[in-house]
C-alpha cells in the first residue's frame, strides 16, 4: 500500500481534488464565507480558494497499485 498526499500529486488530479474540495467547502460553509468576506471586504471566491486548500490536507489519499 501507498500512501501519498496532496503534492505527491499529478496536475491534472490536483486539479480535480481542488475542485471537488471547493465545492464541498461552498456546500458546507458557503453561507458562512460569504458573510465573512462580505465583513471583513474580502473576495469570496479568494477565501473559497484559501479554504479548499486547507480542507485538501485533511483528505487521505490511497492508492491500491
């Protein structure tokens, strides 16, 4: 078995993970980043950004080769 992360990662499946990441963010918490960028004057789609990369390193990544 191997184990990987994120930057272990080929572009086009980083990509896709960050993605996938975003919109389980926005489903989650959508409403909730909406209204901090809206307060504190912020892109929505930049704390969207900074939010899924964060949300891509508590993912377990496992590969059965």
């Amino acid at each position: 078995m191997i184990y990987l992360n994120y930057n272990n990662l080929d572009a086009e499946t980083q990509e896709r993970l960050l993605t996938k990441s975003k919109d389980d963010i926005k489903s989650k918490f959508g409403e909730d980043l909406k209204a901090f960028s809206e307060q504190h004057q912020l892109d929505f789609e930049e704390v969207l950004y900074e939010e899924a990369v964060k949300n891509l390193y508590n993912y377990k990544y496992k590969f059965n080769i």
